[in-house]
C-alpha cells in the first residue's frame, strides 16, 4: 500500500470521514513546490472530482495556478461542475485547450450549460467551440430558454421508446445503442408525436420477462415538466413526489429532455444556501474565496439597512430621555428588552420564511400558524417576564419597576412573534424574498415596540 492510500485511508475512518484530510493537501502542495509532476499525478489521482474541486478551493491563488500548469494532463469535467462560481474562471483560463476540451466533452448537456451560463464570453467560446456541432447546439439551446427555468436544468439525453415496445424490445435497443446517458433511471414512453405518456423504470425491465408490454410496467406517478417551469417549482415536484427523473417537453407537448434527482437536489441545496445568507444579510454571491473589498461590498448593503433601523429605535429612545435621566435602572434593563424581543422575532421569522419556502405556510393555514405563534410569544413572555420581574425586584428594590419590566417583556414578544410571522407573509404576497428582507423590518417592530412598551409603562407608572 502506497502513502498515497495510507492517507485515504486514515480520512476515510476519522472522524472528519468525507473531508479532504489536510496531509493530503500537505503532500500536494509539497510536491508542486518541488516541481514533482509524477508525485502529484500519483496524489491526484486516488481523489474523487469533489475532493479535487475542494482541494483547489482552498489553496491560495498562486498554489492553484502552479499546481494546474504542473499537472497539465486530462482534467474531468466533473471538477469544473464541482467548483465554486468564484474560482471557475479562473481555473479555465488555466487548463490548456487540449485539456479543456477534453474536459467537456465528457459532460452531459446540463452540466455544460450550468458552466457555460455563469462563464464570461471569452470563456463561453473556449468551452462552446470544444463542442461537436450537436452537442454545441443543444447546448445553445438550453441557453436561450429562461434562467432559473427547466430548460436550463435539463440534459438532452434520455432514453424513449414507443409505447407498444415490449420489455424484449427495449432491453434489445438499450444493449445496441452506443449513445446511451452515462446515468438514467427510466425509459420513457412516447407516441408517435413524441409526447411521453409514461416511463418504466430500469428495475421493473430487468425483472420482467421480454415479452412483457412496457406500458403495462408504467408508475403510477408520472410527472411531465414544461420547459418554461422554474426550477424552484421543479424542485419543490421532485421533493414532493419523490421523483428519481421526470421527462421536460416544449411548448408542443414534445419530449426534448429530461431532469434528474440530482439536479433538483442541487437547486433545493442552492435554495436553502441563498435563504440562509439573506437571513443574515449577506449577498448570496458570497463565498470564502471573494476578495476583501467583495466580502465588504457585499455585506455592506444590510449593514446600512440596520444601522437606518438602529437610528430609528434610538429616536424612540430620545423621546423618553427624561425618564431614563430620572432613573438609570431604565437604561440598565433596556438592553435586555431589545435583546429578547429581537432573538424571538428571528426565531418566528426563521421558522415562517423556512415554511414559506416549502410552501407548509400558505393561505390555507396562516391564521391557525399565527395563532400558534403569538400563543408561544406570549407563554414565553409570561416566563421570562416573571424571571425579569425577579431579577429587577432583587436587583434595584423598586417593586412597580418590577411589574413594568414584567408587562414589557409580554408585550415585546408578543410583538415579536407577530412580527416574525406576518411581515414574511406580506412580504411574499408582495412577490419580495421574505429571506432578504424579512431581517430588518422584523428588527425594527421588536425594537420600536419594546422600547416604547418599556419606557412608556416607565413613564406612565414610576414618575
């Protein structure tokens, strides 16, 4: 066993099992430092494509272009697909022309389409005029359908065959053809003007006897996807139905393609990536290799957007400044206030903008939803009303003191489980990405509001 499999070996039993095990980096990089083109061929090559894509992720620039002009032999296109929109240029620019033509003569029609969609001109050429004349075309197709829409998404290759073949006829035509998919699930059944009117799958022709009609092997969930259909709604059928592929037709009703559960997966995973950054308030372009002056630009936006809303909640603030002059317990409890309000509306407006966008929130039952929110904001501002209560009885001696921050406390969580509930809906209605601006209106509601409820209880009670 070589060191090479020694160290797979080792990652592949730690605890990090499926990560890329920093020796391996280590080695590799010692051996493009010493100009060792066999020692990194002989690394390279045990690696999975997902492996080598993270592997150039995380290495720096100049360790990435020295380690790609020094391989400089057959690339996989696999490696291309795997890698992060932000390095994928670059790493083309890199590869030889030989060498990226080769790379992308070994795609299936979809995964040349997602390279080339994000790719600039010059780059788009390269890996177009590496294309034979129909896999070209059918790539620049795809391109010309709709971004985010099946078009995109699908590959050209799939299997058909005419609805009267038999598990014989098939079986035949799939062991004689030379142009078959690397990967496929189903053949899919067509009539004579070529609209699908079924698919078996694979398992149920190898288990069935030749003379077997196919149409008698058909699922029975059978789901046809148009053409111009966005993918988050393709991906929201596949997640559904527990689709494995589903045939893409034209305008016509024709069958021009196919998507696979891969694809769909990738778009829910893309998805949920994008919610996850704009809940935050970071640009969904981001990623660990953007430049300082990017990560900054792309956070900046939200950063301003808070600071608006902090401005507002300290005007609020300003119009109790004689309140909180006659007693500084006030500014001692407020922070504890806005902070437990603002983590209850993120907590409701998580778990609302995460329904919304697996559509378990809708209009059928927003009002029961609601209910349910609110009931838990004020259970929660109960409890911890009482425990602040407590505490600030203890604390200053002031018993109505007490009570104030008690009531505040029922009515900021109150206010932020309203919030985090009804601003996402609204906002969907509206045809605005609850993930993106949720954030700062829901902010602004739990601190206006818990301000105002604790300083005016304050005013109106204590002084």
């Amino acid at each position: 066993m070589t060191q090479t499999d020694d160290i797979v070996m080792d990652a592949a039993s730690g605890d990090d099992a499926y990560s890329l095990d920093r020796r391996m980096v280590a080695a590799i990089l010692g051996a493009v430092e010493a100009g060792d083109q066999q020692g990194l061929i002989d690394l390279m090559e045990p690696l999975h494509q997902a492996d080598i894509a993270d592997l150039l992720e995380q290495i720096g620039t100049q360790d990435r272009q020295d380690l790609i002009r020094l391989y400089d032999r057959e690339f996989d296109g696999e490696i291309l697909s795997e890698l992060d929109e932000s390095i994928r240029e670059e790493v083309i620019d890199l590869l030889t022309p030989q060498v990226l033509a080769e790379a992308v003569r070994e795609m299936d029609s979809d995964d040349v389409v997602d390279l080339v969609e994000d790719l600039g001109e010059p780059q788009q050429r390269a890996i177009l005029g590496a294309l034979g004349e129909i896999d070209r075309v059918a790539v620049e197709k795809a391109l010309s359908y709709p971004e985010y829409t099946a078009g995109r998404l699908m590959q050209r290759e799939v299997v058909m065959a005419p609805e009267h073949w038999t598990v014989g006829d098939a079986i035949d035509f799939l062991r004689g053809s030379d142009d078959l998919p690397d990967t496929f699930y189903h053949v899919v059944l067509v009539d004579p003007r070529l609209h699908p009117v079924g698919k078996v799958a694979l398992g149920s022709i190898m288990r069935s006897r030749r003379d077997v009609a196919l149409r008698d092997l058909t699922e029975e969930i059978f789901r046809v996807i148009p053409v111009t259909q966005g993918t988050d709604d393709v991906a929201y059928a596949f997640n559904q139905y527990h689709l494995i592929s589903a045939p893409v037709v034209d305008e016509e009703g024709r069958l021009i393609g196919q998507i696979t559960i891969d694809d769909a997966m990738t778009v829910l995973d893309d998805e949920h990536e994008e919610d996850i950054l704009r809940l935050a308030g970071v640009s969904e372009e981001s990623s660990l290799s953007d430049t300082i002056l990017e990560a900054t630009k792309g956070r900046a936006l939200w950063l301003f957007v808070n600071l608006l809303t902090a401005i507002l909640a300290s005007v609020v603030i300003s119009l109790f400044a004689d309140t909180i002059e006659q007693m500084v317990a006030l500014a001692v409890l407020m922070p504890i206030v806005a902070s437990m309000g603002g983590n209850a509306g993120t907590q409701t407006m998580t778990v609302a903008v995460r329904a919304l966008a697996t559509r378990d929130l809708t209009a059928q039952n927003a009002m029961r939803v609601l209910w349910r929110e609110v009931s838990v904001g004020a259970l929660n501002g109960l409890l911890f009303g009482l425990v602040m209560a407590l505490v600030a009885g203890f604390w200053f001696g002031v018993p109505m003191l007490a009570a104030v921050i008690g009531i505040a406390m029922v009515l900021t969580l109150v206010a932020a489980a309203l919030g985090g509930i009804v601003i996402p809906i609204l906002l969907d209605r509206f045809d605005i990405d609850p993930a993106l601006a949720s954030g700062p209106f829901v902010t602004t509601v739990t601190d206006v509001v818990g301000f105002f409820a604790f300083l005016g209880l304050a005013a109106a009670v204590l002084l």
